[in-house]
C-alpha cells in the first residue's frame, strides 16, 4: 500500500511572515491527521521559518529547485546542504515552469535529482505534456522523454525513493484539470515505465502525484484513481484552508 503525499508547491509567493501564518493555520488543521505524508514548498527564503514553525510536526518541508554542486563559485544558486541544513526534506525537481523558463532539460534534472538523492532528500520530480504536444497525440511520448531523461542511471533503489508529480502544462493554472480518466491513464503509464526500466517493486513503491488546477472539489475523483497517490498543489495551498481540505479530502477518498 502506497501512502498518500499531498504536497503544496507556494511558487514564488509569500514572504517569510506570510509563509509562516499559514504554517501555523496548517499545524491548527491538520494536527490529528495521520496516514498521509503532508509536504509544503515555500520559496527559499521563508524555508528556515515555515521548517520551525514545523519542528515535530506531521508537516514537512520541500524546497523548490537544488543546484546538483555541494559548494562553489555559482551565484545565485543553492545546494542540497543548504537545502538540509534549513530544514528541507523534499525539493521539486524539473517543474515544467522551469523546464519552460530556466532552460531546465531532462540532463539538468538528473543532476539535481541525484544530488538530492544523495543528501537524503526525497526528490518530487515533475513530467508532463503541454496542450501542443497533447493535441498531437504525443502525451505518451512526451512522458516517456522526461522519465527515461529525468531518472537515467539511478539504481533501483535509488527510484525507489523519489516521487513522480505528473503535471500536463495545460492542467497548471488554468482551471482546466485533466479528468480522472486522462490522469490515471498517464499514471498506469508512468508506473508501467518505471517496472521496464527498474522493477516491479519499484513500480510498485514510487507513488506518483497529479498536479494541475487540483481543488477541494475535484482531489476526491482523481484520488479515488488506482494509480493516483497524492497531488501536487499550486494556487489551492496558497491558503491554509483549502489546502487543509484537500489533504483531509484526499484521506478519506483513498
Ligand atoms: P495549480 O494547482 O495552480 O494548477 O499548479 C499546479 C502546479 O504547478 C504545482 O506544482
């Protein structure tokens, strides 16, 4: 049985005081709750103060990116020790906002995601198609580049050990969710990749996230999918009580 992982993703929002009032609205809500792993991604600079506004509880702490070099001469950027050392437990690696902005390719998230690996951080590693590629039939395709691409090289046991977020760019802030039905057959796919290049335990274990206009209203369906085993939240964790909703929504669907 895979546990659920809801995880929020704050983007480039909230200052550190901000971030830190939702924290505790998020620690009032959720204090009980149990059977999930619940993970927030502030941006860097409130990490320190939402990870001890967190101390001992059931709410962990991700960032947003990892540089893949320990230390050295790359301004502006930071590293999985770092990361650590602020309290972080996951980091989103390869978020198509990245991909899409930064330059981000598949070869530069393996580097990132085998330098969290190797911190001990759990990497939630994000892949998806946009509505282009979509509409020309080429979701699978697209799927299969930024997995084989993104994980290329990691032990079995190593796989074993990251999340998968599938995002369709067209899902992520536009409203428009992909169905349940769209998102379990791209998870079944992910999961039938991940047993051809590593194993049946793995495919088994890695539990995969849909990210992409999830609500209150609509995590209760898609959870409710044999392959759908959390969410990977954007705008809905902005607010602790409709991110609170969707963790508590996501419990009782599953
Ligand atoms: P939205 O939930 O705002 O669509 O964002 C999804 C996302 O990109 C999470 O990483």
């Amino acid at each position: 049985m895979r546990k659920p992982i809801i995880a929020g993703n704050w983007k480039m929002n909230k200052t550190s005081l901000e971030a830190i009032a939702i924290a505790e609205e998020l620690k009032r809500d959720l204090v009980d709750v149990g059977g999930v792993d619940i993970v927030v991604c502030p941006p860097f600079t409130a990490l320190q103060s939402v990870s001890e506004a967190l101390t001992d509880m059931n709410i962990a702490v991700g960032a947003q990116n990892v540089h893949w070099v320990d230390n050295g001469a790359f301004t502006g950027e930071i590293s999985a020790s770092m990361l650590k050392d602020f309290g972080a437990r996951y980091v989103i690696v390869g978020h198509s906002e990245r991909r899409q902005y930064f330059g981000e390719t598949n070869e530069t998230v393996n580097k990132r995601l085998r330098a969290a690996l190797a911190h001990g951080l759990t990497p939630i590693v994000c892949v998806g198609e946009n509505l282009a590629e979509r509409e020309a039939g080429k979701t699978f395709d697209v799927i299969k580049n930024h997995c084989e691409g993104s994980l290329a090289g990691l032990s079995g046991d190593e796989a074993g050990r990251i999340v998968i977020a599938y995002e369709p760019v067209w899902a992520i802030g536009t409203g428009r969710t992909a169905t349940p039905q769209q998102a379990q057959e791209a998870h079944a796919f992910i999961r039938q990749l991940l047993e051809k290049l590593f194993s049946a335990d793995v495919a088994g274990d890695v539990r995969i996230q849909y990210g992409g206009s999830v609500t209150p209203e609509n995590i209760a369906s898609l959870i409710a999918q044999p392959d759908i085993d959390g969410a990977l939240v954007g705008g809905a964790s902005l607010k602790a009580q409709p991110f609170a909703t969707i963790v508590k929504a996501a419990l009782s669907s599953k």
